[in-house]
C-alpha cells in the first residue's frame, strides 16, 4: 500500500474501485480487517469462525460495492453488513442464548469459547482471578441474544457512539440506548456474583 | 447504608454509569446525587463498563487477509465486460485451433494421420460429451491411432509441444480460483 493509496478517503477508494482499479479494495480491508475480524470475534466468540466469516464478509462487501451509497460513511454500511452476516452466522449455528429476563447460569453458557483477560500484574493469584472474570464477561456475553450482543459488542469493544450505532442498526437513537442498557443491566446482574 | 425506598430504573442506572441522559426518569440523575444507595447502584454499573473495556484484545487476523480476499472475490461487472481478461485466452485459443487446422490440412501428414490427429482433438471433448455414447465410440475406436500420430508430431516439431503446453495456462488459473473457493 502507497502514501498515496493509504491517504485516500473510504469514498474514493470505493469510486476507483468500482471505476476499474479493482486492486484497490486490498487497501480498504487491510484499513479495516481488524476492526471488523474483532467485531465479528466478539460476536461469533470463535476464532476459526470469526476470520472465515471475516473473509467472507469482505468477499460480499465487494460484491455489493455498487449498491454502496456514498452519502453515508462507508464504516458504518461495513459494520451493517458485518453485523447481519454474523446474526446469520449466529442463528445458522442455533447459539444458546438466555432470554434477557432470565439469568444466566454456568450450565446455559457451556461450551462458548472465550477470549483471554488482560493481566496487569504479576501475581498469579490475580492474574488467575483477573482470567476467570474475564472469562466469565465472555461467557456473559455470549449468552446475549445476538442483537443485544452485537450492541454491547458495537459500543464496548469498538468504540463507536450511541449515533453511529443507531446508524448502523437503521434504529432510533432511544433505541439503541434502551436496548444497551438493557443489556448491560442484564450483564452487571448476571456477573454481580463475579464482581464482588 | 439506608436502602432506598425510590429505586432508579434499571435503565436510568446504566444511562447515568454511561455519562449519557436517564431514559425513564428525568430527576435521576439529582436523585442519584442524593442517594448513597443508588450512587453506588450506578457506581457498579459503571464498574462492569470498565471490566468490559479491560478484556484483553482479540487476535488479529492474518497479514494476508486482503490478498486472499482479493483472490476470492468474483469478477466485478467490468472484468466480466473487459477485452483485457478476455482477449488473451481468445487469441491463444483462437491461435491454437487455427494451428490445429492448418497441421490437419497439411499435405505433409498423411490421411491416417490426418485423421488420427483430428480424433485426438476431441479426446478432450469425451468428458463434456459423456452422454453422447455414439461419439463417444468413434473417438475411443480412432484414440490409439491418433495419440501414436500426436506424440510423433511433438516428437518431431518441439515447439508445437510448447504451444500445446500454453492451453494449459487458462486452466491453470481457472483451477486455482476453484481451489482457492474450495478451500474457503
């Protein structure tokens, strides 16, 4: 990848791209591979699954190019597609998921594989600690619906604002917010045990 | 600490633990300022964000990322139309059957030969034309004769084996495209 090439808005790379300069959509993935692999491991929780559904979600990006409508930022039309192919994946997979009124116990969420936690110190004590409520945030997660998770994963793990949010889900703004705090509420009880 | 006979909302508590606006209450966030007992309800809740945002990274993908997916996308609607992909294999076809031809028709082979060489052309069709059993027949009864009289042909002209070998350049790449697929 160029200065040049590297330098070049999301918009244009797509207009060249669509304009002949095929090559060019390397650029756009490499600009964006690790976001949309992260959002989409944190979603899927596995990672075997994550980069083919990564890979494929690329592929399809790519053959929708010319629907992209260069009004709306091109970030947020990814995480759209990114974001519904993983809801398929997840509803293709038939995940155990725990409805949000009920919570979750160790037995429900068997089986998902979790990311490691972040150790800051040395002890090994609490490094084993720090690992297993790290683990047991995974598992939480992942005994969201695939919406809610997809909102915590949007808001938490990607940084991106209540607006771009709701702009990606096509949702209201109150939305968005009602239905992550909901989850986030569903969260904090389900690891209350955990955090004390 | 005294329990609160007022509760927030569930939601309240999270919208406030976020920095954003109370969804139910407008008074929630005065009320949680007042409150000990709900201050620390927004307190924890605060405390899962920070646990969340303390996960440690996902993996990254692999460096060849893009050049896979770059190998893995269809033609764009272009290429499908672009002369540039498709000239080169048209003319080599092209300029391979028309060799073809004209070493058929030459009057240094003679009519065995000739005939021998025009059914081991179609060898290559037998696996299209499977059904076709007549066909199928005539070729299988001409086949020895005509790979006899092949391999003399590229025993003697070396460069029509080179030739030949180019046909092998298109599949090739089409072959690696159904790979890569496959492999996917």
């Amino acid at each position: 990848m160029t200065a040049e090439e590297a330098s070049l808005a999301d918009e244009e790379l797509v207009r060249r791209v669509l304009s002949g300069e095929e090559e060019l959509f390397g650029v756009l993935v490499r600009r964006y591979q690790t976001r949309i692999h992260a959002h989409v491991a944190r979603m899927v929780g596995n990672r075997d699954d994550a980069l083919d559904l990564t890979q494929e979600i690329f592929v399809k990006v790519f053959q929708a190019l010319s629907r992209y409508n260069p009004e709306f930022k091109f970030s947020t039309w990814l995480f759209r597609i990114a974001g519904n192919a993983a809801i398929d994946h997840l509803r293709k997979r038939r995940p155990r998921t725990v409805p949000l009124e009920q919570p979750a116990t160790a037995g429900d969420r068997e089986g998902v594989s979790t990311f490691e936690y972040k150790s800051s110190g040395p002890d090994p004590f609490s490094e084993l600690r720090n690992t297993e409520r790290g683990q047991a945030i995974t598992r939480a997660i992942a005994g969201l619906p695939p919406e809610f998770r997809e909102l915590i994963t949007l808001r938490h793990f990607t940084g991106l604002s209540y607006e771009e949010i709701a702009e990606i889900k096509q949702m209201p703004l109150g939305t968005v917010k009602n239905k992550l705090f909901r989850a986030r509420a569903v969260l904090k009880e389900w690891l209350s045990g955990e955090m004390s | 600490m005294k329990p609160c006979r007022n509760k927030l909302d569930p939601l309240d508590v999270e919208a406030l633990a976020s920095g954003a606006g109370p969804l139910q209450d407008p008074g929630a966030a005065e009320h949680a300022e007042a409150c000990p007992a709900c201050a620390a309800l927004v307190q924890e809740a605060r405390r899962v964000a920070d646990e969340l945002a303390t996960l440690a990274p996902v993996p990254e993908p692999p460096l060849d990322l893009a050049a896979r997916v770059l190998r893995l996308r269809p033609f764009s609607r272009r290429e499908h139309l672009s002369l540039r992909i498709w000239a080169p294999p048209a003319a080599l076809s092209a300029g391979l059957f028309g060799t073809g031809l004209t070493l058929l028709t030459s009057p240094a082979l003679s009519g065995r030969e000739q005939v021998g060489l025009g059914a081991s052309a179609l060898i290559p069709l037998v696996g299209v034309l499977r059904a076709l059993a007549r066909w199928a027949g005539e070729v299988a009864r001409f086949a020895p004769a005509g790979l006899e009289s092949l391999s003399a042909a590229l025993r003697q002209e070396q460069a029509l084996g080179i030739a030949a070998a180019f046909l092998f350049v298109p599949a090739v790449f089409g072959l690696r495209r159904v790979l890569a697929r496959a492999r996917r």
